[in-house]
C-alpha cells in the first residue's frame, strides 16, 4: 500500500520540508515540497507540525500537508491504473501542480493540453478561412481551464484527458450545479467547451475516452425566462425626462438607441457620428465580425438630432446596466414576472474549498419579480427582435441581430413550434375574415326623379 510521509534534513532555520513517496520495493521517491518551517515546530516521529502555540501558521500549514498527502495518493492511484509511468518525475509533476508551480507539460493531463489549445486560439484556422478567434472565446476557454482546476482541488486529483468520461460527465455537472451553483445553461456550455478541447486533442494522436464522444455526453439545459420591453414601455421611456439627473438621462438616449438598433452593449455604446452613413447605421459587430446596416428609426434620429447630430456621452457597460434598471424603476415597469436575478450567494459557498471567501460570488437566481429589476443591457437586442417579430419578414430582423440560422434566431427570442402554429392560425382566420366581408352597395340617386 503507498504511503506518503513528511520529514525536514537538519536544523537550519528555516528548514525545508520534504515528500517522501513509497510504494513497496519497486517505488521510492523523495521530492523538496519548497514549504519552509522552523525546525522547533515540527516533529521528526510524527513527521508534521507540532500544535503548539508558539506557531501562529500551524492549523493552516498542516493542512496543507494533509491535502497533498490526499492529492498525490489520490493522483498516483490515478496514473498507476491508467498504465502512467511512475517515478521520480511523476512526483515531482504531482507535487508542482498542486503546489501551482510551472511543471513539464504533459499532455495525459486535460489541463495541459487545454492550456495548449488556449495558447494556440490566436492561431486557429477557422472554417471561414479566417485566422483567430473573438477575445470573447478566448475568456470563454480560459473560465473553462479554471473551473477544471477548481474541479480537480474539489477531488483532490488530477484529471486526465482518459478521465473525461460519462462518469466525469456526471461528476462535472454536480459540482458546478449543486457545489459551484451554476444553472444549467452555463454548465452546459463548458461541457461543450471540455468535449471540444478532447477532440481536438484527438485529432493530435491523443488519447481519449470513447466516451466523450458518446451522444449522452451531452450539453445540459434548461428553459430560459427572459424580460422584453414593449413598445409601449419604450415610448413611456422616451417621453419621461431624467434632466434633473444628467447620468440618466445619457443611459436614457443609450437605451432607446438600442432597442430600435438591436446592437449587442459591446457595439452599441462604441457607436459614434462616423456610423452614420446617409441615414443609416452602419457597423461591423465586434463579436461575429459581420457587417450590419439599418435605417434610423424616428425616436433615434431625434435624439441624435437634439444632439447635433452625435450619440450621447460614452459611458461603460457597467454603468448602463446600472442605469438603465433605475430608469425603468423610476418609469415604474413594475409588472410581477418570472426571471432570474443576480444574487450574492457568498455566504452559501462559505464552506467550499473552490471559492475565494474574500469575493463577492453573484448567481442567477430563479424567481418572481418586478420586470425593472431583471433590466439588463441584452434587453436592447431581445426588445429588437421580439418587436419586430411578425411584423417584418425574419430575414430582414436577422440581418439586423446577426443570426445566421432561423433555429437560432427563434431560439434566441423563446419561440416554440407552439407559438409559430398559433401565427400561422392567426393568419388564415385573418384570410378567412377577409373571404367573409363583401362588399355592400347602397343606391343613394338613381338620377331620376
């Protein structure tokens, strides 16, 4: 059976503290952890920090012991069955990655390889024939690593790329679900992510488990409810005057212009005189790269109008998404509605070891609310496209949203196969109506006497 023990060489103060791994006759390894401690505090029988009080850092650094013991116990138990080769080096790799020290790359490990496929996103070749991709999926790989890495202090091991599997599949899920507390939309997202990661080291000569290419290791998901704002509340907007708070009347202008423009925030407050091109629109979107052109609509030309013709003073997201709830509270969109609200859980996820207990950790949280508090920045986009929707044909509004399919573009405003039967009935009673109605002739002179 392996054990692992802890032991200092002689008495210099500060003395290190050594690893010391074996595993009967075949394996027998000792490795400097580069953790210090004055050799009065420990103890050579026990091998760990003696508990007195003199040692203000006792607890936390025989804790620290306590955990690599488990990690590499755990990771040896990991390799070994896996057919890894285990020696001196091994250790030595087990030791540096819990410890957060830069180790010899080896591609067995997920993380290794992720960090190799997020390193070489500038330089993918996309099906486009473009080259790179968006700063967007860049952050997006980089979360995923990190929260791997949090998966792996939670189990105290490290996972191999043969480890991702259904059993992680399952594993993955619970803990960013119930431990970490994620929705399901977001924790599939990064399961999509981690399959993509696999494959593609596949492609390299790899190996991987079968199982991750299994139909079941699959995205999770979960019904989204999302808030609109009617035309009616974006009138009772534009006609209310915040002039006694300048900050709000700018995010006011803001958020008119975009939900008679569909732009994401990230286009939207970039936008500047230089877009406006013989009374249109014109820009190319930041995170897709298409080109979007569109008329100004009549409340947008008369904002720019009133302003010489310039958007209203740049202010960050932030601030806008900030704003733009105090604007709607004051306009009073107080409708009690279904949605999910950012929440401090901080105090729920005191007692996990994967969070930073010095942050604030704000969570979707499921709910009934007044609509003011669930106004976000993606209400502009999703208040375009939902008003619009049946009125103009959806080519024309995905041109304007940027969707590149009508599954998606449906998706994104939450209409089902319901919801296009109950259109389409719509229609045909309409035409039915219009069969009905005939015409009535009256004679009012026939001209006669």
């Amino acid at each position: 059976m392996p054990t692992v023990r802890f032991l200092i060489k002689g008495s210099k103060n500060p003395s290190s503290i050594y690893i010391r791994f074996r595993h009967g006759k075949q394996f027998d390894f000792t490795k400097s952890t580069s953790l210090l401690i004055n050799p009065t505090y420990w103890s050579t029988s026990k091998g760990n920090v003696k508990q007195i009080a003199k040692n203000t850092e006792k607890l936390n650094l025989q804790k620290k012991l306590n955990d690599l013991r488990s990690y590499v116990l755990n990771d040896f138990n990991d390799v070994y069955s896996n057919g890894g080769i285990i020696n001196s080096d091994w250790l030595n790799t087990s030791l540096r990655t819990f410890l957060n020290q830069n180790t010899n790359v080896d591609f067995r490990y997920f993380t290794d390889y992720a960090y190799y496929f997020y390193d070489n996103l500038g330089n993918k070749v996309l099906k486009s024939g473009k080259t790179g991709v968006t700063k967007a999926t860049i952050k997006k790989y980089n979360t995923i690593i990190n929260k791997i890495l949090a998966f792996e202090k939670y189990r105290k091991k490290r996972l191999l790329l043969q480890d991702v599997n259904l059993k992680f599949h399952k594993d993955f899920i619970y803990f960013l679900h119930n431990v970490q507390k994620l929705n399901y939309n977001t924790t599939g997202k990064y399961l999509t992510f981690i399959k993509t990661i696999c494959i593609d080291a596949k492609k390299y000569g790899l190996k991987i488990n079968a199982e991750v290419e299994d139909d079941r290791f699959r995205a999770t998901k979960e019904k989204v409810s999302f808030i609109t704002l009617s035309e009616n509340e974006i009138n009772k907007i534009y006609n209310t005057s915040f002039k006694d708070k300048p900050y709000l009347e700018n995010a006011k202008k803001w958020l008119i212009i975009g939900v008679w423009t569909g732009a994401r925030v990230s286009d939207l407050l970039n936008f500047t005189k230089g877009n406006i091109k013989n009374g249109f629109i014109e820009y190319t979107a930041i995170k897709t790269n298409q080109r979007i052109v569109l008329p100004l609509h009549q409340q947008v030309r008369e904002l720019l109008e009133m302003n010489n013709g310039e958007f209203p003073r740049k202010i960050s997201s932030q601030k806008f998404n900030d704003y733009i709830k105090k604007i709607c509270e004051k306009v009073e969109i107080n409708a009690e509605v279904e949605g999910a609200k950012s929440i401090d859980i901080s105090k729920e996820l005191k007692g996990f070891k994967t969070v930073n207990k010095s942050k604030k950790v704000f969570r979707k949280v499921k709910g009934t609310y007044k609509k003011w508090e669930l106004v976000s920045t993606h209400i502009c986009r999703r208040s375009f496209a939902t008003n619009h929707y049946g009125k103009l044909p959806t080519p024309v509004i995905m041109a304007v949203t940027g969707h590149t399919t009508e599954k998606m573009f449906l998706n994104y405003i939450g209409k089902t196969a319901n919801d296009n039967a109950e259109t389409l009935n719509r229609f045909w009673q309409t035409q039915e109506l219009k069969k009905e109605q005939t015409p009535l002739l009256k004679v009012i002179k026939n001209g006669t006497n």
